[in-house]
C-alpha cells in the first residue's frame, strides 16, 4: 500500500506503508546509528516523535526482545529507506515488519531518506505527517500539524509503580523519566540495589528510603514543560544525595539550579558524536538523543561548570556541580544503542556513593 | 609545525614493487601522508623501490629516492640524509618488517633516530605470534587455541592437541603467504614445509580453525594522547576461511546487531589502547554465527588494504590523519577534510552500502586452481557505493573487467543438482555464481547455508537478484518492473537480454518515466552536516546531489579500474598527474574510478570524483548530469580505451587523439595500410577468424608465429606457436576468453626488443628516451628487465627509431602520448605494436628523465605545441643515469600457475634500479626485486636442447661465482663437456634422492629453467618451477635474465650510490 510523508514545509514524499496504516501527525527527527534500530525504537525519548532511520537497510538482524529498551516502542512513526525482507540472526524471534504492526506502529518505507534529512538539516527539525490517504488536502494538512507540540510525553513514559531491582551494593533511586532499561541495568549489574520511581514521586518519598545515591534518567519532551518536576529536583539537589543525570534528568537538574535550555536546529541523535572531558581533554564517542540543550551561559558558574563539551558543536555535554557530588551529562552512558565508551561514568557515581 | 616540535624530517618507507598481499593501497596511503606532513612544514624524504608510484613523485616528497627497500640501503640513507625520523607505518608489511630489522641491530638507536607512528614494542606485539597471543589474553581478548611452532615435528604434534582441521600462519609474511588450513597430518606437513621457510622468523603459528565464523573487520585509530574511534566496520560476505583479499566484503556490517557491533568495536578499541597505537590498526575477528563469542584473528598495527577501503567507503582519510597523529596532533585537533566543520574525533556514518570484490588473475593464470583461502590471490580489487546491497554487488560485479555484469555471467546450468550441491562446497571465485544458481533451482536458503555457511542475509539478498531476472524473463517489462529492475542496478544491457526489450527502448523508456541514475555524496555524517567535498555514487529512486558548477570547461578523465595483470597502478599514476594538469590547464576536472587501492580515488585529487564502474552505461549517467566539455581516455589504459566509442555516441568529444585513430593502431587492416604509407616494416602476419585460416596463416609465414586476440591488453591470450597443434590449442584458449575480436597470427622474429614512449602535438613528437628490453623478443615487455638508455643499439638504429616513431605518431594524429614496441634485428627495425595511449614505461622513464611526460602530454591534448613548452623535438638528450626496470612477480600465491615467461604478461608489478652505470643499476634492481644472492651457492640448471650451448659461459660465470651447479644428464653432460662442472642430478620421474628432493632440502639460491616453446611443455619443468617457487627459491626461465643476474652479481659495488630523483633535472 502506498504511504505519504508530508513535511511542515510542504515536501511530499511517497513509498510504501510499513506497520500500521494509522494517520499521524508527529516531530520528525532522524537518527544517524547504523545498528540499534530496536534499541532506538523502544527509547522512550522518541515518544512524542517519528524517527527517520537515515542508514538505509532496517531489520537486517530482525528483533531481539532482550535489546528492548523498554516495554513497547515510542515513536509516534518510523521513516526508513528499506525494510529487509528477511531477518538473519542468531537471536532473532520475530521480523521487524510484524513488530511494528504488533504495536500499532505507522511507517513509511522506500523514500529518499537522505534527502529528508538534508531537509531536516537545513530547514531544522519539523512536524509531518504520514498516511496512506492518497486523497490528502495539502493545505488542510499543513494548518492541522503545524499546530502540533509534543507534549506530555514524560507522564506518558514514566513508569506507573514503583519498583526495586535488588541488589546487595549501593541503593540507588533512579527517577524514571521515560528510562531506557540499560541505566537500571548498567547500575544493577554494579551490584546496585536499584528502586525505580515514576517520575512524578515526590523528593521527599525518593529521600525517605535513604538511598546511597540518586539517579535521574533521560526521557522524552521539551524540558521545561515539566514543571513540576523540576521542583522535586530542586529538592533532591539540596539533600546532599550524590546524584548522577543523563540527558532529559541532566537537563532538569540545570533548570532547576537557574539555568535554561534551548532546542536544538536538529538535534544530536546517533552513535557518533565525539565529547571531551574538559577536566582530562579525553575525547570520547557518545550515544546521543536529543533535542534540547543546556544553555551552558546562563548557568551560575559558582553552581555547576561545564564538565564535557561537544567536539563537533561545542554544544554542553555536561556539568559538574561545584561543592555537590553532582554530575550530569547531556548523552547516554547506558549506550543501547551506541558505543559504550562512557560507561565508566557509572563507575565513577558508584565511586561518589562510596566516597560520601 | 607539527605538535612535537624536534620532528623536521622524515624518512617514509614505502611498500615496494606491487605484488599480491600488497598493492597500490600504499601508494595511497603514502600519497596522502606525505602531503600531510608537508602540510606541517616536514621535510620528507621519501624510499620506494617502486617507481610506478605517485608517492616517489618530486611533488610528493622533497627528496625521492628509488632504491631497493633493503636494511643496507635505509641505512646508508640515514647516514646521508639525517633525519630525524622514520615512519614506517604507511610501506605496508615491507616497511614495518625494514623497521624491526633496524630497531633489533639498535641502529636507529645509535644514529638518534626515533620510529614515528608506532613503537617497536607495538610492532612486536601485534605481529609477533607468541607476544600477540599474550597479549590479548592479558586483557582478556580471545584468541583461537594456537600454538606457535619452528619445526615441523611439534607442529604436527600441537596440531593432534587442537584437533582438525586447523590453520596454519607463518609469522612476518604478507597476505597470508604459505599459510593455509590442513585438514590432516599430510596437509599439516606440506604446509608447515613451505610456511617455516617463507616466515622471516622460521615460524608458524598452528591455530583452532575457525572457518565458517562470520568474518568482521574493524578499522580503528587512537592519538598520542590515548583518544580512540573506529573509522569502520566492514563484514565478509564469505565466512573465515577465505583470506580478507579474497572475499566480498560490505560496510558497514549488516548481520551484526547493535550489542555484537559494539563487543566488537569495544574490543577493537580495547586492542589498539593496550598496543599503544599511534595511527591507524585494523582488527580482524571471527564471530561464532549463532553465540556472542568471538576470536581475534589479526591486528595490523599500519595502514591496510583494509584501511584504505575503509578510507574509501566512509570518506575518512586514515592516511592523511595516522600522518598527523605522528607528528603529535590529537584526534580533536584535525579537521575532518570531507566536512571542514567536524573534527577527525568523530565516527563516520555511513547511509550507503559498500561492497568490494576481490579482482582476481585465473583469467591470466588457467593452469591455476581457483580455489579461495588463507593466502591472497586477488592483485586488486573494486568497491561500488550504493543504497542497497543487491545494486552495490551488481556495480561492484560489473567494475570487476573480466566479461561479468550479473549473477547469470557464468554457466552451471549444465551441471546436474548433486554436481550443483559439490560444486557449491568448492571456495572459489565464482561461488556466488554457483549459489544464483543453485537458487534459480530452488535450493533452499538453509541447504545453500549449511554448505557455504554464508549468512542467509545474503543469501536472501542473491535470491531478490535471481527473481529480479525471473521477473524481466517472464515480462511484460511495465514501468514498475523497470524501476524496481534499476533500483538493483541492473544495466540495460542485461535487462534488454532477459526482456528482448532493445537496449535503444529501454533507455528512452527510462528517460520518459525519469528512471535515471541520481548522484548521493560520501559525507562521513550520513547528510548530518553540509558537506564540502564532492565525491559521489549512484543509485536510483533518489534525488540528485551532484550540482552543476563552476562555469569552467569540464573534463571527464576516466580512470583504469582495479589492478590487475597487465593494468597495474602506472595507469593510476597517469590519470592523477594529467587530471593534476588539466586542473592546471584552468579545467574543472572529474575523475571516474571504481578502485578504491588507487590516489586517483582519493576525494581530494580531482574537483569531482564520482566512484562508478567505468561501462557505457554508467559514464553515460554521470555526462547527463555533468555535461563535461570533452572526455580523456589515453591515460586510464585500456579501460579507458574502450569507452572511447561509447563516448563518442554520447556527444562527449574525445580530447587528444581522435577515436577513429585509436582504432586504426588496433584494426590490423587499416594499420598495415599506414605501416605501409610510413615504409615501416612490420613481422610479416594475417589477420584470421578460425583455427584452421590460423594454420594455414602460419605454414605461409613458417614457424615460429605470434598468435594473439587483438584490443586486448597485458598480452592476454598471446602465444609463440611452432607447430599446427600449437595453433589449435592456443585458438581454442583464446576462444574460450571471449573474443568478438579477429585473430592476429605474425612471423616471430627473434630480436631485440625497443619500446618508445612519445608525446606528440600532432607536429612535432618528443621522446624522452629509448628503452632496450634484456629478455629478446617473445617475453611480454611487462615482463622484461628494461633499461634506459638502451644500451646496445647504434646511432643508425636510434635514427630509425626516432624517425619511425614520428613518422607513425603523425600518420595516427596523434595528439597526446604514444607507445610504440619495436623489434631491432640487426640493423633492421620492425615495429610490433603501436599504442596510441600512456603506457606502463611512462612513469619510470619521466622519473629517471626528469621529464614530466604525462603533464606535457596533457598540455599538448589542450592545444599547447612541445616547442612552445620550451622543449626541442625529437629525442631528448640521455639522461645523466641509467635506469632498469625489473619486473617483480606473485607466483608464490598463485598454486599452479606456470612462472614461464611469454608473451602473456605475468608479473604484478615493478622496481627500479638508478645508477651511474648500468652493472650498479642492474645490482640495485635485482635487490629491490628481493633477489639477494648468493645465499647458499647451489644452483640447479635444466634448459631446453636450443639453450644448450648458450647456457655454458653463463654456468661458467656463476661457477666463479662461487656456485656448485645441479643439473639433469642432458645440460650436465653439455656442461661437463664444456669443462663447467655440473653435478648430475636424477630426473623428476626417477627415483629419490632426485631434483625435487634438492629443492625441499632448501639449499637451493637458483633455478635457471628454460622450457621448451609452444605447447610442449614437459610436466617435469613445470613441476620443478612450481615447487622452486613455492619453496621460496628464485627462478629463471631465460638465460638473457640468468645473464643478467649474473652480470650483477660480478659487479656488485661496496657500497652504493644513493640518487635523489627529486634532484634529477632534463637539460
């Protein structure tokens, strides 16, 4: 069947329908990694969002359940040059054609997808549609996404309960934001005994159970929107918790201590992007996914300094906060997909939670 | 400046003559990193013994020295020119093993020299087996069960402890070479025999055999300060067993997930962290198909063949930034050259697929066995681009130039479905032919994968081309069909075969439904950032990025495809420097070019580079697109040549010599005419169709004849018959290479062979001098130790010579170069070919001449006269040294080629030796070509009954030389009688101890081995040659070379003089 991608800006583009033949209206932003198609759908940041996949072949190695990130996939649509026919791969339990039906997911196969992201690149990150109405009204379209925000996309993500990963180690609070599975893991697999909270739990709840270190996760949105967020974490910050944050939490925790962020033209998402440690000058590559940034100038510098820096951009990767045993960074040490380069930031919170 | 400041001059090592395992790779990797380091204000100089190259240009390096690639020499070079550094990590294996040699003896030491680029420590580790495996389980890296053994007992026994099959390594070799996988004590032993003594270390490593793992390659770079990335990955499309070279390889991988892509890539960094790599290392691993566990299987701590493909594929120049990571620069600190925004800190994205294939020589070497394995057969290969991965095997197949353009280009339909299965166990170079086959039979996927053990990924990839062809079979041909049929990349020509549609509709179809071919760029970040750097690949259904620029006349240079016998890397030298030239010429200049080995598809040589298959179809897309004012073909040798019709067609005007012309050198009827015309005398020849007008051809003229196809290149195909059953046999092998083209049969004359290289305004031609071949006619000149200047010609002859040639070059209008091969009986001057093009000779006679040949010719095709760029016509003045070519050969890797010399060309590549007098020039150029003799002073002579007389004063002549001499009953008998002693030595056939038990005992320098011509060939030579070879001894199969070397070796001078080419200046 044939599928329609309609930009803000008018393009149209036509291949075919893939997953569910479901009309939506999403942010359309492309993701660079050439593996993790799986990873990168199952990443709740994504919610709210239709990913473009601008490596061409998708499903190569089809889905392995153990590689989701979370329970279900998040994009509102997903954008791909070619969809493998078959799936090859030791662990392979199903095709990625089936799981995007499963879950209700609309896609569009067999367009240009490197010049969508040319337009993407030039004309920054925009709204669009995809359906598989040939007798779409262009105009009408147009009016009725450019009146689409993404929102409300953490409390959509979040888990609903409580729940506790045991471990003997450290005990960890990790605020779910709309976590990728692998920071629970990666803590767990520490030996952290690691409680995961919905991202609306009071701080003083998290803060109750004494946890030997506080963990805010990535997630999906425009940060500023949550509000109320980030007056529970204005809280955590002045507990004296040690506390770790990647990506939407690192973006919370600056907002909370005075700082703002701002979007990006089109975002960091891939697996490529080089960050410096500006204590060490080590570069590292980094899995990144996100929209938003630090506005590293407007942080109080006798608050938090900036930690790690963008090669490519210079963009903020991270802060350290000063007389706090606080670190947050912009990409994802959890990697899933991604190189793994940086998970020794993990060991480095294990070691803040010892050092207290 | 580079970031540590006491480096101010640099020696780089270069790799060498081109043989398998090693090829033009390094001559783009040295390129580009010696422009890097004269970017920062280096001084380098530069060693190569191979003056093919466009690294040993003056351009290149600021003082070029072409000399053998011997400790001796780096060490008297050192001592002459001070440097303060060597880097040795862009020559290869050649350059790393010079650089080991020099740190153990402590020279580099004593002198204050430092390696740059790596360590000898880490040298150590990666390449010393036993240091290796250490080291990887140190960190915990797995490696297969192996055991390193010095003898053939304990390997035999280490063999039984692992179990069979197993694989065996020897340490220090390049491309695998002996190495191999035995599947019992018999195949351990043979290999074992030759492994230990091609090792430089007398060491193999015995190792669990793996095969059938899926094969993953990682190319990663790490800086001083301890910074890492991978440039790429790539993955094998034929599992473990089948050497890298050899196999289909596609980048990134596509059976890999994100949690094996990263193991590996962690571990791939992990690896070049703990070996203190500053540069470039690629990492090789087998990936157990059906668990995460995986082995090591090599680290090469240096540039690669697999680096520069990777290089090629992502658009990352790994060259370019090893060189300023040596110099001190962090990763962080360099710009990334493709997007002048980001840093070379990055990983390149790729949204493309890349597929490389192996170009393999069976097409030179019938008697070879095609198998596949451990040792490196290819002598080049391609690469296509493409966003799928069934179009980028369909370009890639089609760039390969040996008569392929889809999965139906060899025939199995003959075979029954139980020879089919057999066949598909064999691993060889057609096998992906066979599984088309077997799946247009409906073989299932798993059956063709328990055989192969090729990912069904593939397999299914195959299966979607067979149903493609199906598809077009069973028509009609709708636009769908068509659209769908060219996202494949499949050519009109195969579509038109399959439909019955004319080539002539399908294209005008095309161009009605806008099927075109649209241009993508290589950017590194997968469109993430705006990329400057114009280097594109086709593929359908896409919108175009090439943009049409610059208002500046265009031209089209058409490169020379992959390396292959007879079409080496001088072809490359010359497109890059006409391309240069034209860039000069005020043009804007576009490079087509699907050899990713070569400097001509670096990003930065020419304005545009569109990286294609070089067929009608392919160029026509890119002139839709670009519109070029004009197309240069004589630079790019015969792959080039023969688009020069389709060209025409296309509206594309030809610059320098006119087409028509470039046919009549080749058409036989039309170049007798102007032969004539001339008064140039030509061998007397037919030209025929069948084997019986062949015959009848030859018995007029008498034997023995020349039989050849015609428009081939490298000799291919072309034979001395001296009998009818001669002529039978020879036509028939011709016939079987496909020839649409009549047959040439000449009169053989026995002679001197001359060959010119000219450039000519279309008035007046300039020689820059007279080669003279050592070998006498009959030995393909690619395969001739050729001197210049000629050495044993007189003033006539030279007259003639010079006067044949311009009056050739003006009857063809020759505007641009020419070449032209003579034969001097006497005083008597033949010509034998003509080639209106650039040649193999080009770049060492511009070399040793100091004149610029390929820019002159260049200037002159855009319309500038020789003399107004201020040179007198006519021969040029000799120059101040004597130069001799020698050609260097792969007959070790190729088991059962035959090493005779013939008209066939055979020899992969070249070395030059530079003197002031001929004996010190031949002594340099048997050393560069690794002939270093005497080691053990034992020699066996064997020559045909018409050598018998010939043969004695050269025996004599070794005799002094201190050498005991082995012959059969029939030399040694001429031998004794004529007072050389000669020990006789039984025959292949009697009983042991025998001729071949000599040359396994391994005290053998020497075999001088002249077959007898024609198709009589006795078994037992070429028996005793392969064997010789594949022992590692150095053979001989004419007595001019055997005079030669031993010519050289009276004369071998105490020291020697060390020439700087850069210096070399025409009068």
């Amino acid at each position: 069947m044939k599928a329609f991608l309609i930009l803000e800006d008018g393009t149209v583009f036509t291949g075919t329908s893939i997953g569910s033949t479901r009309e939506i209206i999403s942010e359309i932003v492309f993701n660079t990694s050439m593996t993790g198609y799986l990873e990168v759908l199952t990443d709740p940041s994504y919610a709210g969002q239709a990913v473009v996949m601008t490596y061409p072949l998708i499903g190569n190695y089809g889905i392995c359940q153990e590689d989701m990130e979370s329970l279900k996939p998040w994009p509102d649509g997903y954008i791909v040059r070619e969809l493998s026919r078959i799936p090859s791969n030791f662990r392979s339990e199903d095709t990625i054609q089936h799981f995007l039906k499963e879950n209700d997911i609309p896609g569009i196969s067999g367009i240009d997808t490197r010049a969508l992201t040319k337009i993407l690149r030039e004309k920054g990150t925009m709204n669009g549609m995809i359906t598989t109405n040939e007798g779409f009204d262009l105009d009408d379209v147009i009016s009725r996404m450019k009146n689409y925000e993404v929102t409300g996309v953490v409390k959509a993500s979040t888990c609903k309960e409580t729940f506790v990963l045991s471990g003997n180690g450290k005990k960890v609070a990790l605020l779910d934001l709309g976590a990728k599975k692998n920071i629970a893991h990666s803590l767990h697999e520490r030996g952290c005994e690691v409680t995961v909270y919905p991202a609306l739990t009071k701080a003083e709840e998290i803060l109750a159970a004494n946890p030997d270190g506080i963990m805010l996760s990535n997630g999906p949105g425009d940060p500023k929107e949550c509000t109320e967020i980030i007056a529970e974490i204005k809280k955590l910050y002045d507990s004296n918790v040690p506390i770790f944050a990647i990506c939407l939490g690192h973006q919370l925790m600056a907002l909370a201590t005075g700082a703002d962020t701002h979007k990006l033209k089109y975002g960091h998402r891939g697996g490529n992007h080089p960050v410096k440690d500006l204590e060490t000058g080590r570069v590292y590559i980094s899995s990144q996914n996100h929209g938003y940034v630090v506005d590293v100038d407007t942080m109080d510098p006798s608050v938090a300094v900036p930690a790690f820096v963008n090669v490519n951009d210079g963009t903020n990767e991270g802060l350290k906060y000063t007389n706090k045993n606080i670190f947050t960074v912009q990409y994802h040490p959890e990697a899933c997909p991604g190189p793994q380069d940086s998970s020794y930031l993990f060991d480095r919170f294990l070691n803040m939670m010892e050092e207290r | 400046m580079p970031k540590i400041q006491d480096i101010k001059k640099v020696l780089v090592l270069g790799s060498g003559p081109i043989i398998i395992g090693q090829a033009a790779e390094f001559d783009y990797a040295g390129t580009q990193a010696c422009r890097s380091l004269r970017e920062e204000g280096v001084e380098v100089v530069l060693l190569n013994s191979n003056p093919a190259t466009i690294m040993t240009d003056k351009d290149i390096a600021d003082k070029v020295y072409i000399e053998p690639l011997t400790v001796e020499v780096v060490e008297q070079l050192i001592l002459k020119e001070q440097p303060d550094s060597v880097l040795p990590t862009l020559g290869g294996q050649a350059g790393l093993n010079l650089a080991m040699e020099l740190e153990d003896s402590g020279f580099l030491k004593k002198h204050n020299v430092r390696l740059i680029g790596t360590t000898a420590l880490t040298i150590k580790k990666a390449e010393d087996r036993e240091m290796f495996k250490e080291t990887m389980e140190k960190i915990g890296e797995p490696v297969a069960p192996s055991d390193i053994v010095e003898n053939v007992e304990d390997g035999l026994r280490i063999a039984k402890e692992i179990g069979y099959p197993i694989v065996l390594r020897p340490a220090y070799t390049l491309g695998g070479s002996g190495g191999g996988i035995a599947e019992n004590p018999a195949q351990c032993r043979e290999i074992l025999e030759n492994g230990l003594r091609l090792s430089r270390v007398g060491q193999v490593l015995v190792e669990r055999c793996i095969s059938g793992w899926k094969e993953v390659e990682y190319e990663v770079m790490r800086d001083g300060a301890g910074n890492v990335i991978t440039v790429c990955n790539m993955e094998n499309l034929d599992p473990v067993g089948v050497h890298t070279g050899d196999s289909i390889v596609v980048a990134p991988s596509q059976t890999l997930g994100d949690k094996e892509y990263q193991m590996l890539r962690t571990s791939a960094l992990k690896i070049i962290s703990e070996l203190g790599i500053t540069g470039g290392c690629n990492v090789q691993y087998a990936l157990h198909p059906d668990s995460f566990e995986y082995c090591v299987i090599e680290v090469n701590p240096r540039v690669s063949r697999s680096s520069a493909l990777a290089s090629k594929a992502t658009g990352y120049p790994i060259a370019k930034v090893a060189a300023k990571i040596a110099l001190g620069y962090t990763l962080d600190e360099i710009k990334n050259a493709v997007t002048k925004k980001t840093y070379a800190s990055f990983e390149p994205m790729l949204d493309y697929c890349v597929v490389k294939m192996p170009r393999l020589p069976f097409d030179k070497f019938l008697s070879a066995k095609r198998t596949l394995g451990t040792q490196m057969k290819a002598t080049g290969e391609v690469m296509s681009i493409c966003t799928n991965f069934e179009g980028g095997l369909m370009k890639a197949i089609r760039s390969l130039e040996q008569h392929v353009d889809s999965l139906m280009s060899y025939d199995f339909t003959g075979l029954t479905d139980e020879e089919l299965t057999e066949t598909l166990h064999l691993v060889d170079d057609r096998r992906i032919w066979v599984i088309a086959e077997a799946l247009r039979r409906g073989f299932s996927y798993e059956s063709i994968h328990d055989i192969t053990k090729i990912d069904v990924w593939f397999i299914d990839k195959l299966a979607i081309l067979i149903e493609m062809e199906e598809a077009l079979k069973k028509g009609p041909l709708t636009t769908e069909l068509l659209k769908e049929a060219k996202r494949l990349e499949f050519p009109d020509t195969v579509i038109s075969r399959l439909t019955g549609v004319s080539v002539e509709e399908i294209y005008d179809r095309r161009k009605e439904n806008g099927i075109t071919a649209a241009f993508k760029m290589v950017d590194t970040c997968a469109a993430e950032f705006a990329a400057e750097t114009p280097y594109y690949y086709s593929c359908f259904g896409s919108e175009n990025e090439a943009i049409q620029t610059s208002g500046r006349k265009k031209v089209l240079v058409l490169g020379s495809g992959p390396i292959r016998i007879g079409q080496g890397i001088e072809f490359d030298y010359c497109s890059v420097h006409s391309t240069w030239s034209f860039s000069k010429e005020g043009y804007e200049t576009i490079i087509v070019n699907n050899n990713p080995e070569t400097v001509s598809t670096d990003f930065d040589i020419a304005d545009k580079l569109y990286f294609e298959p070089l067929t009608p179809e392919d160029v026509e897309s890119i002139v839709d697109v670009e519109k070029p004012d004009g197309a240069v073909v004589q630079f790019g040798g015969q792959t080039a040549i023969k688009l020069t019709e389709a060209l025409m067609k296309m509206g594309v005007p030809i610059l320098g010599t006119a087409a028509e012309d470039v046919d009549a050198a080749e058409d036989r009827e039309l170049f007798d005419k102007i032969l004539e015309e001339c008064e140039i005398p030509r061998p007397a020849g037919h030209t025929v169709f069948t084997a019986e007008e062949a015959k009848e051809a030859a018995n007029k003229l008498g034997y023995p004849v020349l039989v050849r196809p015609s428009y081939v290149l490298g000799g291919q195909g072309m034979q001395i018959a001296i009998s009818d059953q001669d002529v039978d046999e020879f036509i028939g092998i011709i016939n079987q290479i496909a020839q649409e083209h009549p047959i040439l049969v000449d009169k053989y004359i026995m002679g001197k062979e001359i060959e010119v290289d000219a450039v000519c305004d279309g008035e007046d031609i300039l020689i820059p001098g007279i080669m003279e071949h050592i070998e006498r006619a009959g030995v393909h000149s690619g395969d001739s130790i050729s001197v210049y200047p000629a050495q044993s010609i007189d003033h006539e002859v030279k007259e003639k010579l010079v006067e044949y040639t311009r009056r050739l070059s003006r009857a063809l209008h020759v505007k641009g170069m020419i070449n032209i091969q003579f034969i001097v009986c006497g005083s008597d001057v033949y010509v034998i070919e003509v080639n209106p093009r650039s040649s193999r000779t080009v770049p060492y006679i511009s070399k040793v001449t100091g004149i610029p040949i390929v820019p002159l010719a260049t200037q002159v095709i855009c319309g500038h006269s020789i003399k107004e760029l201020g040179y007198e016509p006519g021969l040029q003045p000799e120059a101040d040294y004597i130069a001799v070519k020698m050609p260097v050969f792969s007959f070790e890797k190729i088991r059962g080629a035959d090493i005779s010399l013939g008209p066939e060309m055979k020899s992969t590549g070249e070395c030059l030796g530079i003197a002031k007098t001929f004996n010190e020039a031949l002594y340099k150029a048997f050393a560069g070509a690794g002939i270093k003799l005497p080691k053990h002073k034992n020699m066996i002579i064997t020559v045909k009954d018409s050598d018998k007389e010939e043969v004695v004063e050269i025996a004599r002549r070794f005799q002094a030389q201190g050498y005991k001499i082995f012959s059969t009953s029939g030399t040694a008998k001429v031998l004794n009688d004529n007072g050389v002693k000669a020990l006789m030595v039984r025959k292949l056939e009697q009983e042991s101890p025998n001729l071949m038990d000599l040359i396994l005992g391994h005290e053998i320098d020497l075999v001088i081995d002249t077959p007898p011509q024609g198709a009589d060939r006795s078994k037992d030579g070429f028996i005793i040659r392969r064997n010789a070879i594949e022992t590692g001894v150095t053979v001989l199969t004419s007595l001019d070379t055997a005079q030669a070397l031993v010519t050289s070796m009276e004369n071998k001078a105490k020291e020697l003089t060390l020439i700087d080419i850069a210096k070399v200046k025409n009068v």
